[in-house]
C-alpha cells in the first residue's frame, strides 16, 4: 500500500504541475488528426499516446463524465467511476515518459463490470448491482484486474449489469437495482443484452477503448466478444454464478482490440485452480490475426434447434443474415459442412441439467463470497440474507417491473452438492461436450461450428465451458415487428445490431480468434451503421486537450 501511495503522490505532483505532458512532441504531432473515440482501436490511442499527441490524463478526462450516460437517452451504461483514474493516468503519463510503456494497454482506460473485484482504496464498489453489497470491501482485486494493472491498463469504472449476473429472476435484462435500466445505442431503450449490458453498450459508442464481459451484449451491441474456455482466465475476485460456467472476456470493437486483450489477461492464476489446468505458453492471440485463415478450413453449420426459429424465438431475418454469412465464408476459402449437426441437440434442449448446477454452484459460492468479505454494512452474509434485503428494501430493489426473486429463491432450497448435482454435472459435460460441439467436430472433420449469435447457440459452449468468439453480422431492418423485453425495453428493434458466433472446442480461441478476424476484415460489418444520434458522446479529445 506505502509503494502505490507514493506512487499516486508522484502522479498528483505531475498532474499539478503537468510533468507529464511532453510539449515538444505534441507541437511536432499536432498536424497528426486527432482519434475520433467512438472508433478508436487500442492502437491507435497507444500509437496517439506513444508520440505525445494527448495523454492518458486526456483520454480519462474525455470519458469519465460522458454525459450521455445519465442523460438523454440515459443508457444506464456505468454505474461509477474510479475517483483515482486521474493520478492513476497521471503516474502512467509519467512513466511512459521515463520507461516506456509496459503493453498494449499502457495508459489505456478500461471498464470492468460491476462483479469483477477492484480494490476499496480507489473508492470503487464491487456489488454485481446489488444495494446488499455497496460500501462492502473486497480482500483483494481480481484476478484479470491484477493482469490489466500490471499492463498497464487504468481502471475507469464499473460497468452496470444485470443484477447478479441475471440471475436473480425473471427480469429484464441490463437491470439492476443500483445502475437502473441499461440500453442499447442503437435503438431507444431496445435490450442491451445481459449479463454485461453495460459493458457491451458503453464499448459501443466508445465510452471506453476496452470493456470486459461476455458474448451476449456483443451480439445485440456491434461489437467483438470472446467467451473463453473455463480456466482460460482467472475467475478469482469476481462474484460468481457457477465455477463450472464463469468466464470473463472482451467485449471490443475489433477483433484485432479482443486479441490484444485476451493475450493480457488470459493465464493461469493459483487463486482459480481452473486455469492451473490450461495449455502453456498462453498464446499471442494477436499472431492469429490472419486475412487467410478460412482457406481450407471446414466449418460446420449445426441447424437442428440452433436455426429452427420455432425453437430458439429468433426472428426469421436472422437466418437470412446467416445465410449470407455462410456465402462469405465460402468466400474466404472455407468449406461449409451443412449440416453438421450435434448429435444431442434435442436433448440440450429438454434438459433441465444446467439449471441444477447453476442453482447449487451459485448458492455456494455467494455464500462463500460474502463471508470472503473484510466487510459489507448491509449486514447480508449469505443468500438467505440477501433475499430478505430485498423484500425489505423495495424501494430500492423491487421496483414495478423488477420485482422477481424466482431464480434465488430456488437456488437457496438447494441442498449443496449431492447425488443429483454430481450426475447433472456429468451429463452437461456429456450433452455439451462429448455428444455435443466435439461430436460434431469429430464426425465431420471440422476446425469449428459457425451459427447466429441469438437464441440458444451460446447453451452448448455454456454447459461445455468452451469458447465463442462473437463478431458483427448485421442489423434488424426498418421493418422489423418491434416486441416487448421488459416494463421498459423493446427486442427485436429497428438497427439493432445481431452478431455472428463461432464455436469450438477447449482453448480453441487461437483459431477461433482468426476465423472472426477474416470475416470481420472482408465484411468489415460493425461500419455499416452508428447508434442513434442523441446516443453517440460528443466529447473529443480536442474538447480536453490543454484544458
């Protein structure tokens, strides 16, 4: 603690004084035009960066009180920001001067979301956007957290979520009680997707460079997401449903954004004994970034269930999206194998096996995580508690609309890990793994599996703990028969984006990586269309610059 204080005075003495910024080298770039933020990738703010063209003190400054969170649309994206990321910047300005910087991510500002660990001395909350949890104090960061600081990387925020990682009942997605609705950007108040909605969201319009979450906002929110195999990253720090299904990835505007990411906080970590079991070295995902990677490849099309709309509720313009994906797939070099069907395809659609484990997993490990705490005010130390807070707290966490507890309180009548669990555990390995995605990829000689992202494509991957990488595939059109998702979201929506998945097998993302990275670059997808005007940020760098 006495090092990062010093550390933090030095920062506070350079931003007083302005140390940090080197002013010949910003006079020599100033021909240079400046990043637009809605799209800047990670290398062009680090190369903006590197040749003193603006400064990480600028690029907090840019974003951390993006009015279009809490105003206008209200998009509900952050819940808070670091107090710290100013000395935080200021001490990484400094030492990029001095030193170099340390990675890719030197000085770049990054949101996390609000159930992933940061520690109280910067004055953030770690509360899954739950009240029950504010003001209570984690031991430790989390594991990806320690990762991203040792990069480099400032932590700008949290993002918001749906409440408990959505699982708490049947309640709109992008909810919970201390961030309030989050939104899409691409449609007023359309669904954002969950759990990470405001990870998705706030990576969408540029509210950071880089979030971190899972694939689903990436599907509904035109930006790259990755799903990594269990144990790729540490899951340590971050307040969880169930170790057999957590993962945490990138959600990014590129591919080329995820890849840099995912090679800093992938590893193996002694506080998640199931990254102890990954494949050593952990790769450079940016190696894998390749315009020819498709060529020769087979890719399989699983459409039993998973393409069958009266199954999955997707709306048949997602299939005629998807069936021009496949042409440029054929394209690229790649041969589709249609069908390549999973063997238990039906069966992961009847089964009841993954809510079992959810329900056990989940009430173990929050117990576990509130007795973890150092401390919390609220008083709550297990899941029993937490469902009375609720109900005595509805101001707060029951308003109209987002009064549902279904899915606690039939985690709490679990009875731990028996008999039933152990064999429900077995036999989502066997229905998603075994006779599922390697199944399929074995019978057909396949390098992946290729499917639009909605629906029930991510079930699988999920129960399997195996990888997606997700990337922009299109646009609901002008058309499309707006729905209800909630007291006060529509899906599907006019402009709202719909992403495409690629599937595969354990610590497959490399390949992975590189299939979504050639589609991405020939279809170049994420450009076709911006979110709705009042939802873009209109600070820019040059509004902060000097001032």
């Amino acid at each position: 603690m006495g090092a990062k204080l010093l550390t933090l005075f030095w920062a506070w003495l350079a931003l007083g004084q302005s140390l940090y910024v080197p002013k010949g080298v910003v006079s020599a770039s100033i021909t240079t035009p400046l990043p637009d933020l809605y799209e800047a990738s990670v290398i062009e703010l680090q190369a903006g960066l590197t040749s003193g063209q603006f400064t990480s003190v600028d690029l907090i400054k840019v974003r951390k009180h993006a009015s279009i969170n809490l105003q206008g649309p209200m998009l509900r994206a952050v819940i808070e920001t670091n107090p710290s990321a100013l000395l935080e910047a200021a001490a990484l300005d400094y030492e990029r001067l001095t030193h170099g910087s340390r990675s890719a991510l030197h000085g770049i500002p990054v949101l996390v979301k609000d159930n992933i660990a940061t520690v109280a001395f910067e004055g953030m909350n770690t509360t899954a956007g739950s009240y029950s949890l504010l003001k209570s104090v984690v031991p430790d960061d989390a594991g990806v957290v320690k990762r991203l600081r040792k990069a480099g990387a400032i932590i700008l925020g949290k993002a918001n979520l749906s409440e408990w990682a959505h699982f708490r009942g049947n309640i709109a997605s992008g909810w919970s009680g201390r961030g309030g609705q989050c939104t899409n950007a691409y449609y007023p108040n359309a669904d954002p997707c969950g759990s990470s909605a405001g990870s998705g969201v706030s990576a969408s319009i540029g509210l950071a460079a880089v979030t971190l979450g899972i694939t689903c906002p990436a599907n509904q929110n035109n930006v790259v997401g990755i799903k990594t195999t269990v144990g790729l990253t540490s899951r340590a720090g971050v307040i969880p449903i169930s170790g057999h299904q957590d993962t945490v990835g990138p959600l990014t505007r590129s591919v080329t954004d995820a890849a840099i990411v995912l090679s800093i906080i992938a590893g193996p970590d002694p506080n998640d004994n199931f990254t102890m079991a990954q494949p050593m070295p952990v790769p450079d995902y940016t190696m894998a970034l390749s315009n020819t990677s498709l060529v020769g490849k087979r890719i399989g099309v699983p459409r039993a269930v998973f393409l069958n709309d009266s199954m999955t509720g997707n709306d048949p313009y997602v299939n005629q999206v998807f069936e021009q994906a496949l042409e440029t797939l054929k394209i690229l070099g790649a041969t589709i194998v249609d069908p390549a069907d999973l063997p238990s395809a039906y069966e992961i659609y009847e089964s009841n096996n993954e809510t079992v484990v959810l329900d056990v997993d989940f009430k173990v490990q929050l117990n576990a995580w509130f007795d973890s705490l150092v401390a919390n005010p609220s008083g709550v130390a297990s899941l029993e508690d937490l469902i009375m807070f609720d109900s005595n707290n509805p101001t707060l966490e029951e308003p109209a609309g987002y009064t549902d507890q279904s899915i606690l309180i039939e985690s709490q009548a679990t009875t731990g890990f028996n008999a039933s669990y152990y064999q429900s555990l077995v036999f989502d390995m066997e229905l998603g793994a075994t006779r599922g995605i390697d199944a399929a990829l074995k019978m057909h000689a396949l390098d992946a599996l290729v499917l639009p992202a909605p629906g029930y494509t991510t079930v699988p991957a999920a129960i399997a703990g195996y990888p997606i990488v997700t990337v922009p595939l299109g646009f609901y059109p002008e058309n499309i028969t707006i729905s209800s998702a909630g007291p006060e979201t529509v899906y599907p929506a006019p402009g709202v984006p719909i992403g495409l998945s690629f599937l595969g097998t354990a610590w497959s993302e490399y390949s992975l990586v590189s299939f979504a990275y050639a589609y991405e670059q020939k279809t170049q997808t994420r450009l076709q269309r911006k979110a709705y005007a009042a939802a873009i940020p209109t600070t820019q760098l040059a509004d902060v610059i000097g001032k």
